[in-house]
C-alpha cells in the first residue's frame, strides 16, 4: 500500500515583479516547495510562478502575517525590494519561523538614514549628510527619500534653485516624512553581491553598473562582470558595511562609488539584487543566489558553497522602451539566437503604459550574456537587447 505523499514545504515570497522573477523561477523548479506570491498588481510577470496568489500590497504586514499564519508557511522571503525585507523579518519572527535576519536588522537595512548612523559609528565610508538650510550647503548634492528604493524621492539638485522642488518631491514620496540630502560622490559606480554565514561574509561577484543619463538619475542600464577596479578594497568596504548593519546571515547587495580617495558605500541591502544579480552571479560563478535566498528563508544550512569561474565575462543590459501604451514586442527569438545569451525577459505585456524613462521601475526587460572577456559578454548583450522592439502607441503615452 503506498504511502501518503509528503506535504510540500510552503514559501511566501513578497512580490512578483521584475526583481522577484529569478527567485520565482528558481523557487518552481523544486518539487518540494508550494510556492505562494504576494502582489498588489494581479498583472505582475512573476504570478506566472506562483502555485498561490494573493493580490496584496507587500507593505501591508498585518494582511501578510494573517497570510502567513493562515496558510502554515514555512518561510518567507523578499527578493529585490528593500522595505518588504523588514516586512518579512517583522512577520517572521512573530510567528517564529527560520529567518535569516532578525526584526531589528530589518528595520535598520530598510532606513538609509539609520545606515548611515551605523556606518559613522563603525567607521565606514559612506556619503556624507548634509544640511539642506546650511546657506554654505555644497552643491551638487543629492535629495533622497531615505526609505524609499528604486529612484523613488530620488534627485541631483545642481544647484539651490532646484532644492526646494527636490526637498518636495522626496518628502512626498518618503513613508515618514523625513528627507536625507547628502554629498555627491563622483566617481564609478560598483556592487557587491555577497552572502553571510553565522557572520562570515563571502563575496561573490563585484560588477560595475553603468547609469543612465539624466533625468534618470541612478538608473542602472547594465551591470557587467568582472569589474574594471581592483575587487580587493570594495570587497572589504562592502563587508565592513554589512557587518555594520547586523546582517550575519543571508544574501547583501552592497552599492559603491569609487572616489578619489577609495570605496564609498551609498547603500546596502540585506537581500538580492533587483537587477538580475542572482542570475548574473549563477552565470559568472555557478552559484545559484537564488537557490542560496530560499535555503536561508527556510531555516536550511547553505554551507560548502564554493564559487566556480565558469566564465570570463557576463552582463545584464536593461531594455528600455519608448513612451506610451504597448501595443505588441518583436525580435525576441532574433535577440535570444545571438550568440553567448543566456536568456531574454520582457516585463510588461500589452495595454502596459511606459512612460518618461526616469526610474528603475520604467525598464520594460533585460538580457543576460556571456562572453570571452566582460567587453564581448557586454557587446552580446547590447546586440540582444537592440534586437527587441517595443511598439507602442505614443498618443497614449
């Protein structure tokens, strides 16, 4: 007589966006997982991972802690998004589930301006704050909503004309009414995509993000591995960093600009990447972040990692597409056929409205590319992504 099949683990992940799709995917590939998704968009891409959805807001932590209580999960997780972290953290220690940062940690990785407190206290290189009513106040500076994400409050104010609109603009956006402004570190810009183990630290892939133009400031367009700048000096900023923050256990994504004088952290965040790290660090590595995330929200041992080269160049490059209503997208077979791309994904589906390209939120999908060295993995991306065509209708834009 055959014997009962065995109750599969369930998983609450918190979203189901763009940043969410990597976990997502990796999250249905195993058989032992029932996999529920949380999103307050019903059209968001990574539902179509989900074994159960439900349509709620990842900031509503009440309605998720009912959610999570109600359906027995056994962990939960948030991919690519800063304040659902918390969020996660909050809930799962209520309900006394396998975690891999405590409440307190997540609230403090969640606040840029309680980073930055840290960091100070820890001696670690940061962005200096500023006062916005110093009459001497250096410009440019940079006007921030401190806990916000994803360009959201955020500007570059070149001169004192432009603060009192940018102070607005951030105050609004900010959850608590509060604004950051702070120096602008000129100089490249790097990440750091590490995981923690009882408090050890091991990096991974240290890639340089290149940015966008103006007026979207701060956006990513690519990320490319390996990086141009001696990973040495970012690798120890990075960990100094984390350390700082509390954050023993589970994955980091450390952002840098490097000065004149060395590393500067801008931000860390205790958990993956929102642009495809994971993916990006499987490709370089052959170790899967993603599969790391799930094993840390569930309580299991991810020891005996051990990072592999398993090629000399990656890169993640960004579609971004033209104003208005999406009416159809062509070319992703051309794009997926050219050489050393690992995959293409489009995020939005027809009747989706892009409009002025100023945040990370209005890029429309990436690819992901290997290559001999990091300048073919980027050309092959760039060609790929150059494949794919947005047609829209402007008039709607």
């Amino acid at each position: 007589m055959a014997g009962r099949p065995r109750p599969r683990t369930r998983l609450l992940v918190l979203g189901a966006g763009p940043a969410q799709l990597g976990l997502l995917e990796a999250a249905q590939a195993r058989a032992e997982l029932d996999v529920i998704v949380v999103d307050r968009d019903p059209r968001a891409p990574g539902f179509a991972f989900a074994d159960e959805r439900a349509i709620l807001s990842t900031e509503d932590e009440e309605g998720i802690a009912r959610l999570a209580d109600a359906r027995n999960v056994e962990g939960i997780v948030s991919p690519g998004a800063d304040w659902p972290v918390g969020v996660a953290a909050r809930v799962a220690e209520r309900l006394g589930l396998a975690h891999p940062i405590d409440a307190r940690t997540g609230t403090l990785a969640t606040s840029k301006a309680r980073q930055r407190e840290a960091f100070a206290a820890a001696g670690v290189p940061h962005a200096r704050g500023l006062d916005a009513q110093d009459g001497a106040l250096a410009f440019p500076c940079v006007v921030k909503a401190p806990d916000r994400q994803g360009q959201r409050g955020l500007a570059l104010v070149t001169d004192r004309a432009e603060l009192e609109e940018a102070l607005g603009v951030a105050l609004a956006e900010s959850r608590f009414g509060s604004v950051l402004v702070e120096e602008h570190v000129e100089g490249p810009e790097v990440t750091v995509n590490a995981f923690s183990v009882d408090g050890r630290f091991t990096p991974l892939t240290v890639t340089d993000r290149l940015t966008a133009e103006l007026p979207a400031f701060g956006v990513a367009l690519a990320h490319v591995w390996p990086s141009l700048h001696d990973d040495e000096p970012i690798v120890e900023v990075a960990r100094a960093a984390v350390e700082s923050l509390g954050i023993r256990s589970g994955p980091s994504y450390t952002q840098l600009r490097l000065a004149a004088n060395g590393p500067v952290v801008m931000e860390v965040a205790a958990r993956l990447g929102g642009g495809h790290d994971a993916e990006l660090c499987r490709a370089a590595l052959d170790v899967d972040l993603n599969a790391l995330a799930i094993d840390f929200s569930l309580g299991t041992d991810p020891s005996g990692v051990s990072p592999q080269v398993s090629c000399l160049g990656a890169a993640v490059v960004f579609l971004v597409p033209p104003a208005g209503r999406l009416v159809g997208v062509e070319g992703v077979d051309d794009a997926e056929a050219v050489d050393g791309v690992e995959w293409v994904r489009v995020y939005r589906r027809p009747g989706h409205v892009f409009g002025p390209f100023t945040r990370g939120a209005d890029r429309a999908g990436a690819v992901l590319a290997t290559g001999g060295d990091r300048d073919e993995a980027l050309e092959r991306a760039r060609r790929a992504a150059g494949a794919v065509r947005f047609r829209v209708d402007a008039d709607a834009a």
